[in-house]
C-alpha cells in the first residue's frame, strides 16, 4: 500500500495490540521511496507511483513502501548517496545532477542517435549496462533496478523552424554537455538556463527556443508563448535511474526479491520509459481539446539528415576519442552499440 510520511501519535494502538502476534509481512517496515519529483508530477503520478503499487501486488503483500516525493528524504543530487547510505531503501535518480559520475552512459544524451522513441533508446541502455563492465562499474554501490531515458527532446520556438536556415542565429536553451556542442554545430546560439526560467525568457524574446519533452511544455505553459514544435530534431534524450540499497534487498523475504526483479532489468526500464516518458505524448491531444493551438511537424528525411552530418558524428567521433584519452577503452565500442552497430 502506497503511503506518504506524516507523524502519527499511536501509544494507545501499541498498549492495545502489544501482545498481538504479527506475521512476517505486518512485521516488516515499508521500504523508504525517495524521488525529486513531487507527487502530482506527471512522471511519478504516471511512472513511480504504478511501479510501487505493482511490486506491492506482485509480493502479496510481504513489502510495502513509503513514498518521500519532492526532496522530502533527500536532495535530487543527493539521492544516489542517501540509497547507499540507506538513508533511502530505493529511489529514482535524474542522472544528469551526478556529471562524470558514469561517461559512458553518457553515450546516450549524444545528438542524432537512431532512435525515435525512450523505450528502443532505454532497451539499448540496460543492454549497454550488460554487456559492457567500465559502464556498469560506476553503479556497483547500489543495486541497479532501471536505467531508462527521457522522450526524445522536442525543439519548441515562437517562429517556425523547419530547415537548418531558420535554425542560424537562434537563441536556444538547452542543458549542458553535448547538446550545447550540437546547437552550435547547427549555428544557433545554446542558452544554459534553469526551466523555470525560460518560459519568461520566451515571453521577453531573450531566446527564440528551447529543447522539453511534453511533460514541461505542459507543466511550464511554454504553449502560451511558443506555438510552434518540431517533433523529430536529432538532440537525444536524458536518462534516468532506480537504485536500491543493497544491505535493503538481501533483507527481504523471497517474495519480495521475486516481486522486484519482475519489475526491474530489461523489462522494467522498458516500462519506465513507457510510462514515465513515452505516455507525455498524450498532453498534445489534451491540449489540442482545451483549444490550445499549436503547430508541430517533422522534419523531412532529407533535412534531418542534414541535421545529423553536421551535429551528430562530429561529436560522436570527438565524445569518443575524450572518453579514450580518459582511459575508457570500452568507449568506441558502446558508442557503436549506441549506434546499432554491434547489438
């Protein structure tokens, strides 16, 4: 049963059922669930909050969880310490707030990689996870259920963008790292600015754009400032992580293991892409029925290969040849699995 954390008074209970007998699975306390996102988030409405519920199911009751949403347990960048400290028995991590913590997984938030949806570029995540050691090796401190991304990047703007013409000169917000690198290859200008932020800077024309999912062009109203969506741009994908304190599952009875890895590996990270990200895409419809008015299309075949020539294998080859100059010798061979070469 999903439950939220509050203070309760409960001595009289415990004189009256003192000498109750308990079985193992009322015994056992709820598993501590920290996420940043806050409980009425689309993701954790939508993503961590069916995940709770279907382990719980899948136990027969032998785990319970409480949910510590909005940083209530631990700070976003602090949630991977706090799951191996076991402050936080599992957690979902934006693994964009742990920069350098795992390069190679970095692999996956390069420009122009072929995938059109977070489910095919979360299967290729967990696989990479697999198959190669120095990109799982970061993880080892903590037991590792998921690995999944965002929904592709959207690029939203208040004129429309269809060639790589229109796109010269544009200021676009973005996050930091290897899409900073692609807008610049493109010839815009890449603005690093907090989200909260942009959809004034929208509003006052002090950019003319910016790289969101759905979920934010809803959550931020970024629709009432900029009409105009290009549903295709090559720029990647964030990525995410469900952790568990390992000392937290050697503890629990074999129902409970059995309940979380159904749900965990290939297969959950595949459901977490699906419901977490991919289910954003319905707020296009939901908007369209409130009488929003907004214009999206693709980019033709053609235009976005032009895209990807000059944004997306510069910087695969240059992500590629740094990571080895670090000393990841695995580099080139998980970008080539990134790229479908050798899965």
């Amino acid at each position: 049963m999903l439950r939220f954390p509050r203070l309760t008074l409960l001595l009289a209970l415990t004189v009256c059922f003192a000498s109750a007998p308990l079985s193992s699975a009322q015994a056992a306390k709820p598993l501590k669930f920290a996420e940043q996102n806050s409980e009425t988030s689309w993701g954790s409405v939508h993503g961590t909050q069916p995940w709770i519920k279907k382990v719980e199911e899948a136990s027969g009751g032998a785990i319970t969880f409480d949910l510590y949403a909005n940083q209530s347990l631990a700070k976003g960048s602090q949630v991977w310490s706090a799951t191996k400290k076991g402050i936080a028995d599992v957690s979902w991590n934006a693994m964009a707030t742990y920069p350098g913590m795992n390069p190679l997984a970095e692999v996956i938030t390069l420009p122009g990689l072929p995938y059109s949806t977070p489910m095919e570029a979360s299967e290729a995540l967990w696989k990479m996870y697999e198959k190669f050691p120095q990109f799982a090796r970061p993880y080892a401190d903590n037991k590792l259920l998921a690995l999944f991304t965002s929904d592709v990047f959207n690029l939203v703007s208040t004129k429309p963008i269809r060639t790589l013409e229109d796109l010269k000169g544009k200021k676009i917000r973005t996050v930091a790292g290897p899409l900073v690198d692609a807008l610049e290859a493109l010839g815009a200008i890449p603005v690093v600015i907090p989200m909260p932020d942009v959809y004034l800077a929208l509003q006052r024309g002090t950019i003319d754009g910016t790289l969101a999912s759905w979920e934010p062009i809803n959550g931020f109203r970024f629709y009432e400032v900029a009409k105009y969506v290009v549903t295709n741009a090559p720029f990647g994908f964030s990525f995410f992580g469900v952790a568990m304190n390992k000392k937290a599952y050697n503890r629990l009875p074999e129902a409970g293991k059995a309940a979380i890895d159904a749900n965990s590996g290939l297969a959950g990270s595949v459901w977490w892409a699906e419901n977490f990200s991919y289910s954003s895409r319905s707020v296009l419809s939901t908007l369209r029925e409130n009488g929003v008015q907004l214009e999206t299309f693709e980019l033709s075949p053609e235009e976005r290969a032009r895209w990807v020539e000059k944004a997306g294998e510069p910087i695969w080859e240059a992500w590629a040849k740094h990571a080895e100059e670090e000393g990841l010798t695995e580099a080139r061979a998980v970008l080539d699995f990134a790229l479908g070469k050798n899965q």
